[in-house]
C-alpha cells in the first residue's frame, strides 16, 4: 500500500513538473514572438517617421535628408513604401508617393555613382604617384634603381596634397592596395613602395604645423622632431644618433619621447576620430618612437 501511494505521489510530482516546464516553454516562446512583434512594430513606425519627413521635405530638403539617412535606404524601406502606395485611399496621395519613390531612387543612384567615381578617381592619382618609380619596369624593386624617381614621386605627392586631392578616399585606397599587398605576401617592393606614399603623405601634413617657437625661445625638443618628421625614414637613424645625448647631441631621449607623445595628441584632436588621415599620421609619429627607442638601447648597450 505504501508502495502504491509512493508511486501515484511520484507519478503526479512528475506530471505536475511537465506541466510547470511545458508553461515555462510556452512563456518563454509568447515573450519571443512577442519580443520580435515589437522590434517589427518599433522599426516600422521609424520608416514611417522617415517616409513622412521625406515627403513634406521640399527638392533640396530631400536631398540632404536622403544623405543624411543613406544607409536606411534598404529593403524593409522600399516594402514600407510600397505597401503605403498601395494603401492610399486616393490618387493623388498614391501619386506623391510614387513620385516620392522615383526621387529617392534618383539622388541614392546619384549618391552611388559619385562614390564609385570617387574610389576611381583615388585610383588614379595613385597610379600618378606611383609613375615614376614603376613606369618601364618590369618587376617592382625597393628602393627604387634610379633615385631621381623618388624625388619626382615625392614631387607627385606634394602637388596632390596642395590640391587637397589626397582625401580620405585616396588613403582609403592606398590601405586597400597595402593591406592586399600583405595578404598576397609576394610583392614586397610593393608593399614598400605603398608605405612610402603614406610615409610622404604624413611628412607633408604634420610639416604644415610647427610647435618648435614659443614666443621668442626656440624647443629645442621640439625643433628636433620636427626634423625627424621632415626627414626620409631612411636617415632617422644617423639623426637620432648625431641628435640624442647618449650619442653625439644634446636632446635627451625623454625630452623627444614627450614631445612625440604631445604630438600625437595634438594630432588626435584634430583630425576626425577613426579617420584614415588620423591612423596615418598617428602611426608615422609613433614610428619615428619605436625607431627612437631602439636607437636609444643600442646606444645604452642593450640587446
């Protein structure tokens, strides 16, 4: 008997736990659908917001919100629209929205096109820069062969950059050519090459700006990175020894790093955050640092 009342206790705590998990699943699953119905409800009455804005939007209106809002401009957009033309009770309203449509679709294309001229257009002043040094060559070699090649690369890049033609899109395209340079791994005069027009086009930028004069004393710190900045990377290392006092100069090895560090900086808070002007200017001061610091332990007798 007691063994009867033990299993039918049993059995019941066990159908009564199903019970508890299956209504947890069920809770669990209402919340999901429920969760999911109102993200779709929440992003619904965003691109209504938006196609409203658009339409009472006049021309130029409609162009700077088109672009102020681009990237919304996807598929859950284009349903919503639509789906409301063809509910509109009139056809006039159904009329402003087709017209509405066609407009959008007009300034996104146009917005696309510049792009693409845009990224074109980097392509080919970089080829421009590069002509000198690659133009009847058949297999890239750093440095190049003829040193006067050099000179009119740099020349190339002075003048593009006094143009302001050396814009976020060029340096977009110069990491893109780089990064796939790395990748492929057998193209190391390229590669090079590559790095010295980000080296050339750092030089020029951060050499527009000088930090050496206060009032009538010169930094001598100051002057000092400057020179460094000016400077080919190739000669960083004679300068570093002739300018530091643990070689031949008199510019301590904390001093410069300190006025590296301002620099950069000062270089972070004026250029946009996450730029590319930004990371490559950052990273040619922090390489004249590296380079300063191992000229620093060689000269100090470490390893």
């Amino acid at each position: 008997m007691d063994a009867y009342v033990a299993a039918v206790s049993f059995n019941v705590c066990f159908r009564t736990e199903e019970k508890v998990k299956r209504f947890r699943r069920r809770n669990l699953m209402i919340c999901a659908v429920s969760k999911g119905a109102e993200e779709a409800f929440k992003k619904t009455v965003e691109i209504d917001r938006l196609i409203d804005t658009l339409r009472d939007a006049n021309p130029k209106q409609l162009q700077q919100l088109v672009v102020e809002n681009v990237l919304a401009f996807n598929e859950g957009f284009w349903i919503r629209l639509a789906a409301r033309t063809e509910t509109c009770k009139s056809e006039d309203d159904k009329k402003d929205y087709e017209e509405l449509a066609t407009s959008v679709m007009s300034i996104v294309d146009l917005l696309v096109n510049k792009t693409r001229e845009k990224i074109e257009s980097s392509t080919d002043i970089l080829k421009d820069i590069l002509k000198p040094v690659v133009s009847g060559v058949e297999e890239i070699s750093w440095p190049p062969r003829d040193p006067a090649a050099l000179q009119l690369m740099e020349k190339e890049i002075n003048q593009r950059e006094q143009k302001g033609q050396l814009d976020e899109s060029f340096l977009s395209e110069v990491n893109a050519q780089l990064r796939k340079a790395k990748e492929d791994g057998d193209k190391p005069g390229l590669e090079a090459m590559l790095q010295k027009v980000l080296q050339l086009y750092a030089s020029r930028v951060l050499s527009k700006r000088s930090y050496a004069k206060k009032e009538d004393e010169i930094i001598k710190s100051e002057q000092f990175l400057e020179i460094l900045i000016k400077a080919p990377e190739e000669e960083w290392n004679n300068l570093l020894i002739n300018g530091l006092t643990l070689g031949k100069g008199e510019i301590p090895p904390d001093d410069l790093y300190a006025v590296i560090k301002k620099r950069i900086e000062r270089t972070l808070i004026r250029t946009e955050a996450g730029s590319y002007e930004q990371r490559v200017l950052v990273e040619y001061l922090k390489g004249i640092q590296t380079r300063a610091q191992g000229i620093v332990q060689i000269l100090q007798g470490k390893p």
